[in-house]
C-alpha cells in the first residue's frame, strides 16, 4: 500500500486533536478514499461513502468468521494481549452473522422502545439529583459530577451491578476503550489487559450470584435465555456485559462535555436553548453532529471493493471518518455553524447498519435529561477555566469541564 503521508490528517498532534474539522475539509477535497501510511489504513471522509460502506456485508468488523490471520495477510496480536481480545471478540460489535445476530436478537428485548421509555423517570429522577448538587457546591466539573455518573449508574442498574460494586467501572472502561486508539503503545495494551482480567473476574462471580439467585436485569436475562435453549457461552455474556457497559456511557459522556463546551463556545445558541427547552431533542442531535464523540469506525475488506476507481484490496483496513463525515457540505447546510434548530440532519454517530448502536434510544434521553436538568436548575452555568482535551483522537472528548455558577 503506497500511503500519503502529506496530508494534514495526523492523529497524534495536539493542533489535530484540538481542531480536527479544517484537516478533514482537506482530506473530502483530496478525493473519496485515500491511503494513510501511519497506520496502514484506507481512509474514508465523504458521508455517502461512510454511510454505503456501513451497511456493506463486504466489509466486517472481524474476519476471523472466514479466515485465519495468516489467510488474511495479517499477524496474530501477541501472546501477552489475549485477555483483551478474547473479551473484545466475543462482544456483537466485533462479531458478524450469524453470530452477532443470535447475541444482538437476544440483548434487544433489554433495548425495546417500551423498555427504554419505562427508564425515563429513573433518568430524569438522577440527572435531576447529580444537578442539585452540583448546584449546591456553586459549580464543579461537569464531566466528573453529572456526565459520567448519570449513564454508568443507568447502565449498571440495566446489568444488575449493585451500587457498591460500581467505583472500579469507569476505570476499566478507559483501560479497556485505550486500545481503540490507532497504534496503541505497550503501556495502553498492558492497561487494556489488567482491566480485561478483572472486569472479567468480577462478571465471572456476578454471573454465579444471578445464576443462583435471578433478579429482574439484563445478565439474569440472558442467563435465562441460555437455559432456555438460546446458545449463549458465558463469555459471550461476560463480552456483552462489558460492550454494554462501555458503550452505553463512553459516547453519552464525551457527547455531554464536548456538547456543552460547544454551547459555552457559541453563546448565541445557548441563549436561544435558555429561551426555549423545546429545542433540547434538535439540540442533542446537532451536538452530536457538531462534535463527534466517536470518530473513527475501523472495518476488514472480506472481498475487493472499488470506491470512486480505486480498488481495495481484501485484507486491507478502512478507517471511516464519523467526525469528517458528518461535517460533509454535500449533507450538511454550512457544517462548521452549530445551528441547535437544525432540522435536516443525518448525523452518523450512532453509526449505521447492522451495527447501528444498540442503545441510540437511550443514549438520547440521557443527553436530553442533562441537558434538561441543567437548563432548569443551573441556568447560569458557565465555565470555570479552559478545558483540557483527551489526548485520544477515536474516541474524542475532554479531561473534565470545570463549570461554576
């Protein structure tokens, strides 16, 4: 693969990171699908193309349910890793049919509109107390004190984790999201292991516990399921407690901070959201487009596609760009204007096709709840101090939002 290394894409420096928007202008006008040396990978910016490729069945999130490493022209990940992908590849994101099928047709009966629906006094009850106190201390940081509790804590409740067991989540999930940052280092893989070893231990004893004494949750549910002829191993369950875990607060959480330093960033929006809490529902879509919490979405070429003349090969990667696709004027009316009244707007941050997230349902009326309970009791909101970004380019968001009142 012949690879453009002079393209302003660079996912490692922080003037990137700060501000990805402008690079991904350059790489639309570049062409459709480009080459990227660094990391070996196609690169796909237009919203068309993204939006194709992610219902393509030529195109997998794995490719071991057809070929080995060696088939495919890729090298096994190391001995010392096996924990993390053992855990990561019994999970439906990284399965194809019909795998993922059988696992996704099963977890779904905890996501049904009526189920979701039945959750929101529960969210709005929460988002309400972790505002109150937020206020009540004269400000803090946001991301700490009301985004990351509010989707844990739902999570965890769905799952039947118990309050006391709650603390080491968070952690394990930042360990583990580590590695789907492009070229990890050792120390990240070494990070991503231990919290793989030990969330998994402690899903291991939870599933026991449930085993004998079923309760009213998800991993009793699928324990039923098993036993009532639905195949499922439990490290399929123990893979789907964790992908339900951390995807069903990672995006809520950096939506919540990279949302509201934009609204700080555009005042007039904010004060037209002040105005008029009926713009809430159009506001977290528009935030989600504006700022994209996922970026990237990597997928395995099974069999050779052609996009605009260019051949790709089977066993190649493609990197499709959420951020740069949604930010795509072929889409989107003047991209780069936060317009909370937006009302066309096909944002691909819940990503789409058969690995259309899950938990989009849900992921919104935890937005719209913050949001919402910020509007009501903390309408004089503003931040503290300058926020400092992660220094992650997949998964985008900040070290916390330090707010006061």
């Amino acid at each position: 693969m012949s690879g453009r290394t002079d393209l302003a894409f660079d996912p490692w420096d922080p003037a990137f990171l700060a501000d990805p928007y402008p690079a991904y202008a350059e790489l639309r006008d570049r062409g459709r699908v480009l080459s990227y040396e660094p990391t070996d990978q196609w690169l796909v910016p237009h919203h068309a193309d993204v939006s194709a490729l992610l219902r393509d069945r030529r195109l997998g999130r794995t490719y071991q349910h057809r070929f080995s490493h060696e088939d495919f022209g890729r090298t096994a990940p190391p001995a010392e890793h096996e924990p993390f992908h053992t855990l990561n590849d019994h999970g439906m994101l990284d399965l194809e049919p019909p795998d993922h099928t059988r696992i996704r047709r099963l977890v779904s009966k905890a996501f049904t509109p009526r189920t979701v629906e039945q959750l929101k006094p529960y969210v709005r009850q929460l988002a309400g107390e972790l505002v109150d106190g937020l206020v009540e201390a004269g400000g803090g940081d946001l991301l700490t004190d009301v985004a990351e509790p509010l989707p844990v804590a739902v999570i965890a409740e769905m799952l039947g984790i118990p309050e006391s067991d709650r603390a080491p989540l968070r952690p394990w999930s930042a360990d583990i999201c580590g590695m789907y940052e492009l070229n990890p280092s050792e120390e990240t893989a070494a990070k991503a292991v231990r919290a793989s070893v030990e969330f998994s231990e402690y899903l291991r004893e939870l599933i026991a516990a449930r085993r004998k004494e079923p309760g009213d949750d998800l991993i009793s549910g699928l324990i039923a399921a098993h036993d009532e002829g639905d195949r499922l191993t439990e490290q399929e369950m123990i893979s789907t407690a964790v992908l339900l875990l951390n995807a069903g607060h990672e995006a809520t959480v950096n939506a919540t901070v990279n949302g509201w330093w934009a609204l700080f960033r555009n005042p007039g929006q904010l004060a037209a959201l002040r105005a008029d809490h009926s713009l809430v529902p159009s506001a977290v879509e528009e935030l989600m487009r504006y700022d994209t919490p996922l970026q990237l979405f990597e997928r395995w070429v099974l069999d050779d596609i052609e996009i605009d003349g260019t051949t790709i090969p089977r066993g190649a990667e493609i990197a499709m760009l959420f951020g740069s696709a949604n930010h795509d004027p072929a889409v989107f009316a003047d991209p780069g204007r936060l317009d909370l009244s937006r009302k066309d707007n096909p944002h691909i941050s819940f990503s789409a096709g058969i690995h259309y997230c899950i938990g989009a349902p849900l992921a919104r009326i935890e937005l719209a709840a913050s949001m919402t309970a910020l509007l009501e009791r903390a309408s004089t909101l503003r931040p503290a101090t300058e926020p400092r970004r992660k220094p992650n380019f997949v998964i985008r968001g900040l070290e916390g939002l330090s707010v006061e009142l």
